[in-house]
C-alpha cells in the first residue's frame, strides 16, 4: 500500500511525497512532488476513471444492443 506524507514536515507548503510503507523505513520516498503538480495529478485520474466509465457504459449498451 503506499502512503502521502508531508515531502518535510517542517514545512506543509514544500509538498508532498509518496512512500511504499506507512513507517516510512524504506530507503526513501517513492516520488516527491509540489502541489501543483499533485494537484494535476489529481485531476488527470478523476479525467481517467471517468473516460474509464465511458467506456464501461458503451461496453455494456453495444453488449445489451447485440442480445436483442
């Protein structure tokens, strides 16, 4: 499971990072980035779930139009 800490805690504005365990004993974080670009982050995979469900939904309307 990974885990979003502070990127230094001393200082909530510098960021956050992505660490492997919840203890943080790895040999450091996965990824470090600044909020904006979590915050891009973010929102390109809100915009993917919801092209993902798109998808899903045309799937299921093609396989209930095949049936009739």
């Amino acid at each position: 499971m990974l885990y979003v800490d502070f990127a230094r805690p001393d200082d909530t504005l510098a960021g956050v990072a992505i660490y492997d365990d919840e203890s943080h004993n790895s040999t450091g974080p996965l990824v470090v980035m600044d909020w904006d670009v979590m915050h891009r982050l973010i929102l390109e995979m809100h915009s993917l779930r919801d092209q993902r469900d798109v998808h899903v939904r045309r799937a299921s309307l093609a396989l209930v139009s095949n049936n009739e």
